[in-house]
C-alpha cells in the first residue's frame, strides 16, 4: 500500500444555479492578462449543450485522454514514438475558433462620438488582434441551451439516448437543462503530465495538484490535447501552457481555492482523500463499467489503523491524516456514494466528483399525480434528464451508479418532507430511505451537509506543510539563506 | 671563416638545385595541362624557343597578367588568343616576376634537349570503345568513385547527357568541352593535371588516373555528339519540378495527417444553419 494524499473536489449539481460567480472569481484573479483573455480555468456549462471548447467530449476530433491498446493503455493524441513524426505540428489542437475569439468593446467610440444623428456604439475588438470583428461565439456562449439547434442537440452525451428520448429532451413542455460547472480535475492519471516532452507537468507529490512549471514549459501543447476535459491552455503571449492551480496561494494559506469561496449555490466542497497510489495502473486498465467502483476502491479509509500506519511511514502529516478524517468529500464519494466522477472512461481518474442533479418528473396529461407510497422512485427513473445522459456525463455510461445517488437524494428528500411537512408518514419515509440504502443517521448527515453547511464544513482545507514540502525539492537551510528579504525582487547594488 | 663560407656555399647549392626542382615541379603541375616544350600545340602553345618569338620583358609581363595585356589590345596577343580558340591563360596568384624569370630559363633549358621532359603527355590514341564511354558516364555521374577519391564530375558540372534535375551549377557545363579544348589531346592532357585554380585545388592532391582521364575523354567526346542544355530551360524544369514537388508532398502530408483536427465549431454551426435553411427554402416553396 502506497498512500497518499490528494486534496480533491466535490460539486453538487443539484445546488448548482449557473450564475458563473466561480468563472469571474477565477477570471479576475488569474486569467485576466495578455494570452490569458480566452481562458477560462472556471467555467460552467449548460448540459444538455456542446461546452467549452465547443464539443470538448467529442474525443474522435480531440484525441484526449487514454485509449485501451495491446492490453494496455496509451494516450489517445501522442506517444513516444507518434511525437516525433508530429513535432512541428501538433495534429490534434483546437483551434481558437472553438474556445471563442476573445473580445471587448472600443468604448471610446461610445463616450467620444461626436455629436450626430446615429446612435453611438461601441464595436467589439479581439483581443487577439485588435481590430473589429464579428462576435460569433463564446465562452458560455450556449448557456441555459441558447442556440440548442446547434449546440444542446449536439452534445455527445446525447449519443446514448434513443431517438425518442432525444425528440422529447428538445420538444417545447419537457425542455431541461442543468448546470455543469467545470474545473480541472487534478487527475491521478493525468494525460497532460503523461504527454509533456519537456517535463514541465507535474503532480504536486504533498497535494496532487497538478501543475505547470512555466520555466520548463516549452509550448509544445501537447498536454491541451493530451487532456480529455481541455483544462489546459496555451497562453499564445508567454508561449507556454498555463492551467487551473487549484488556488495553492490560497490553500496554503489556509483559504479555499477562489471559486469556491464565491460560490452563491454553496455547492463546493474540498478536502483530502488518501488513496493508494500503486493501484493506479490496474484501475485505469480495467473496462469502462468496472472504472467508478474501482477508483472508489483506490480511495482508503482514513480512520482505519493500517491506512493510518501506511500514511504515517509515506510521511503525511498527522494533520493531514486528521484532515482526511473529516473530509466531506470523503464522505459524498466513499462512504455515501453520491458523488461520481466525470467521463472516468478518459481513463485519467478524476479526483473531482459530481452529485448527479435531480430534475423534474416527466409529466403528462393521464399522469400527473403518482402515488408516493407506491412507488418512490418513479419520477427518479421517469426523470426529464435521461439516465442514460447522466450515465454517460457521470457513470462511466452505467446507469446503476446514478441511479442509486439520485435515489438517496430522492429518499432524503422524502424524510424531510415527512419532517417538516407531514404529508408523508414517517414509516413510508423510513421504508424509501431503507429502498434506498439509507440509514436515518446518514439521511441527517447527507442533509446537514448538504443544506445546512457551514464554510468550514464545506472546505476541510489540510494543513500545507509546506516547510515539510519544501525539502522534497530544496534544503531547508539553503532555501532559508536564499529568501526572507526582496525575493519577489531582489535588491541590486546599482547606481 | 673557411668552414663558414663552405657552408655558405653548400647551402646555397642547394637552394639552388632545390630551386631549380621546385620549378620543373610548378611547371609540370600549372603549364603543362597547356603548354608542351616541343610536343606541338595543345590548348595553348609549344614553348620550345619561345624567347626567339618575343623578348623575356614582353613574356613577363603576359605570364603575370595574361587578360591584363590581352585586354590592352596588343597584337601579339590577339593573334594568341585567336590560336587559342578563345581560351584566355589563367592567371596564377602564385605567379611573380623572380618565378616568372625562372620558368622562363627552364623553357630555355628545355629546349636545347632533343626531347623534353614536357613535351607532353604520351596520351594512348587508341579509338574509344562503348565502354570507355560507359565507364566515363559512370565516373562523371559519381556511381563509381573516382580511384583517388576526389569528388565526381557532376558535383559542380552539369552535361547533357544526366537524367532529371541535371548537374551541378557552380562549374561550367560539361557538354561540349570537347570541342571547346580542341580534341582528345588537349583535353586528356588538361584533365591530367587541371591548370584553373578551383579544379586545382580539388584534382591536385588526387589527381585523376590515365585510365580515368581516358574513359571521361571518351564519356565528353560521346556528349559532344549532343546539344547542351539550354540553361534557361534547365532553370525552368528545376523549378517546375520543385513546384511540382512541393504540390505533391503536401499532398502526401493531407493523406499522412488526414485524421488531424479540423474545426469543430464552425463545421457544426453552418451545418446547422445550412439544414434550417434549406427546411425554411422548402416550406416556403410549398406554401
């Protein structure tokens, strides 16, 4: 057993109202510069809808991730062997035409106009270039299924579906949609850090964030096509690859990355996992459907003694241990089996995790009232959102795992209403949650952390250690002798 | 001071004999590719008695700049460059008024003997065969090297007779080079020791064999049988050959890369766009 510690993420969808206040946080402290106007660390995406860039899981044009060959895995875009015939081209990079053009407006000739009978406006500029263009698209540019003929429709999630199904998602009364906000996902199989040439991709061994050195980096952009979620971006001022550092800055100070601390929805949560790191390449060999349990396996027990003991001689901290204790995140992913990861068919392991999102009941006219005490579940099963949609966005493309995560909430949400409400009796209430393989004391735990949690509940931030972290790349003393005083800017002797 | 005189003398003994070697040496290596002492003409004259045909001063003179005195319109000179077919005597920078005075009493040397050793080249007149020539064309081309392992002809030469992009630019062409020195003589002996400053720093520390000289003889007189290439064709075919090239290679590079990204976005939205409006064209013709 080869422990380790990795901070990872958890977002509930279901809480999720899509106002992008993460996106602007992360915007305007980090991708608010020369190179970086077309980035978005942060972003939230309408689904059903094609995101940011357009169609990013479409993996036959983007080439992202791992693919399974010769009993094995390897990235789809690159390889040893494949670099070296591409090195002066990359063939699997997305254009700038599908993130979108970056632009603002000439508000000179708003405020400046001379006096006339027209209007004034201001036209928009790229930020690229600077002359005027013609806005054709944008970040979000789908948002709440704007332009659903062209984009909802053509999300691929939607290939699972049936041709009715697809007909009823788009028909005018069931239209639905739900948010997917997206960060990186600071794999434990990343294939950006598998495709650098140069070496510049790393994970963070105290924290599993991963990270691009920008000293190191050389511009290849191997790692924005080798990532199947399209988290990294080529900064085209700096020539170098910049992607989402997980806040450090902020976490090392104790502070929850910026997008979760804006979040309005509260649907963030953050803390430690440990898993065991030698189990990695058999996970990510294994079929498509045996892909969610198995990373579940990878994450361990933190309150078990020989994971504690195992932890203890890798040298995590005892505050880190104690910090995976309390994890809500352990909690939504292991314990409750809420959380799912996104696309884990990339292979790459995400260690962000998603609570699926219920949606209304698919209703008609002979139907609109269902017995809850006979059958629970039903509006769950009949939901306007697929299963088979959520299967394939979140399930490694089984059914089961949603379903049961949509259950639990559902149950939950029954064992509330017979609380406050009373409509319901306490024993039917009882037996959905016992349907749902839910004991009274998690409903209350999976309510109180879902409804009514605290900021510090929500972000069981570990510890950084970072003077321990240091001595993984530098010695203390040297390191000590080399900063204290102008180390952003050195003081010079000059004249 | 006895002994200091005798080594003074020994010395300059020596000096001289070495002197008077180095001299046969320097003519043998830069005169004789055109010059005989007694052996007829070959692209430029038999020296034999040549002080008898014009004073040292004048000889001098032309032997330090021969296009110089040439250009300046004497007469003797035209008459050389008429006999010469045109071929103007390099000049040497080696070259200098003392070395020029040397050669000289050596030609004077020269031709008292009854037979010289300049006088030239015992070049074999035997008729030149279908495989001399194919020999010719195999060195010329580089397929067989050369036995001392200097570059091959088509390096810097072009001739007529190469398939594709022709030869080399940088040295003159090849094709009639034949004629141009006037015969098999000439010709084989000034490819045995080549006089111009760049075939002489390329053929001097490995020259060419007799039997090589023979076969490219053979290989020259066989092309002069041909016309030269056009040079301005030529330079049209080499760039409609690269242009055709380049069409083709990015073609081979589409077929190679074929499965690259291409845009996503836009394909999907004026496929879109496309569908809507051919439905709105249609309903509006039913209607």
């Amino acid at each position: 057993m080869n422990v380790r510690s990795q901070v990872s993420m958890v977002f509930h969808l279901d809480k999720c109202i899509g106002c992008h206040t993460c996106s602007i946080a992360c915007k305007n402290v980090w991708t608010d510069r020369k190179g970086a106007e077309y980035m978005w660390w942060n972003n939230v995406e309408t689904k059903p809808g094609t995101g940011y860039p357009t169609k990013w899981e479409d993996q036959e044009k983007y080439k992202g991730g791992w693919e399974k060959k010769n009993g094995g895995i390897r990235l789809k875009s690159t390889g040893k062997g494949r670099i070296v015939p591409n090195i002066f081209h990359n063939p699997s990079q997305p254009s700038m035409d599908d993130y979108y053009e970056p632009w603002t407006y000439k508000y000179d000739e708003l405020f400046n106009a001379p006096e006339g009978p027209d209007q004034p406006t201001a036209r928009p500029v790229s930020m690229v270039t600077g002359e005027y263009i013609n806005v054709e698209s944008g970040p979000n540019w789908d948002d709440d299924l704007g332009g659903s003929r062209q984009y909802a429709e053509n999300d691929p999630n939607l290939d699972a579906l049936t041709e009715d199904q697809r007909q009823a998602l788009f028909s005018v009364e069931q239209l639905v949609f739900f948010y997917f906000p997206r960060i990186c996902n600071h794999c434990l199989n990343p294939g950006c850090v598998a495709a650098c040439p140069s070496g510049a991709l790393y994970k963070r061994g105290e924290d599993g964030i991963v990270l691009i050195d920008q000293k190191k980096c050389r511009g290849w952009r191997s790692c924005v096509a080798a990532c199947p979620y399209k988290k990294t971006y080529y900064n085209w001022s700096t020539g170098k690859s910049e992607k989402c550092i997980l806040c450090f800055p902020r976490l090392e100070t104790g502070q929850a990355p910026a997008c979760f601390h804006s979040c309005v929805g509260r649907i963030r949560y953050l803390g430690v996992l440990l898993y065991d790191a030698d189990k990695i390449q058999e996970v990510a060999n294994l079929p498509d459907d045996q892909l969610v349990d198995a990373q579940r396996s990878m994450i361990l027990d933190p309150h078990d003694e020989n994971v504690i003991e195992a932890a203890r001689k890798n040298g995590i901290h005892e505050s880190v241990i104690e910090s995976a204790q309390a994890s809500p995140v352990y909690k939504f992913v292991k314990e409750w089996k809420l959380a799912l990861p996104p696309h884990i068919e990339y292979r790459t392991l995400p260690m962000l995790f998603y609570v699926p999102p219920l949606s209304p009941v698919m209703a008609s006219l002979d139907d609109t009232l269902t017995s809850i005490d006979k059958d629970f579940f039903h509006d769950v099963e009949e939901s306007r959102v697929p299963l088979k949609f959520l299967a394939s966005l979140l399930g490694g493309g089984s059914e089961g795992k949603v379903l049961y995560a949509l259950k639990k909430m559902k149950a939950i949400r029954i064992y509330r209403r017979a609380m406050t409400v009373g409509d319901i009796t306490m024993e039917t209430a009882q037996r959905a949650l016992k349907e749902a393989d839910c004991t009274i004391e998690q409903a209350e735990a999976i309510y109180k952390l879902t409804s009514l949690c605290t900021f510090d509940e929500r972000f069981v931030i570990p510890p950084m250690n970072r003077e321990e972290a240091i001595e993984m790349m530098k010695d203390p003393h040297e390191h000590r002798t080399n900063t204290g005083f102008g180390f952003v800017d050195s003081p010079k002797r000059s004249f | 001071m006895y002994m200091a005189a005798i080594v003074a003398a020994a010395l300059l003994l020596l000096y001289t004999s070495a002197s008077a070697q180095e001299t046969e040496e320097y003519f043998r290596q830069n005169c004789m590719s055109c010059h005989t002492i007694g052996g007829g003409r070959l692209t430029g004259p038999d020296l034999k008695d040549v002080e008898s045909r014009k004073d040292r001063d004048w000889l001098v003179r032309f032997m330090l700049d021969p296009r110089g005195v040439i250009e300046s319109g004497d007469p003797y000179a035209q008459e050389l460059l008429s006999q010469a077919r045109g071929a103007i005597m390099p000049s040497f920078p080696t070259m200098t008024k003392k070395r020029a005075g040397q050669l000289l009493d050596l030609i004077a040397e020269e031709s008292k003997l009854e037979r010289s050793q300049f006088k030239g080249l015992q070049v074999s007149d035997r008729p030149f065969t279908e495989a001399d020539v194919d020999k010719g064309r195999r060195l010329f081309m580089g397929y067989e090297r050369l036995e001392n392992k200097a570059a091959p002809c088509i390096s810097c030469h072009a001739i007529n007779d190469i398939p594709g992009l022709g030869g080399g630019t940088l040295a003159p062409d090849l094709t009639t080079v034949y004629e141009r020195y006037s015969g098999r003589k000439t010709l084989s002996t000034w490819l045995s020791a080549p006089a111009t400053p760049s075939m002489q720093s390329v053929f001097k520390p490995q020259p060419l064999t007799p039997d090589e000289v023979l076969a490219l003889t053979a290989f020259f007189e066989h092309t002069l049988q041909r016309n030269p290439t056009d040079p301005s064709t030529a330079r049209l075919n080499f760039l409609l050959i690269g242009v055709g090239a380049v069409v083709l290679i990015l073609g081979v590079f589409d077929v190679i890369w074929n499965k690259r990204f291409r845009s996503v976005r836009r394909v999907l939205v004026n496929s879109v766009n496309e569908e809507i409006l051919k439905r709105a064209n249609s309903e509006s013709k039913d209607a």
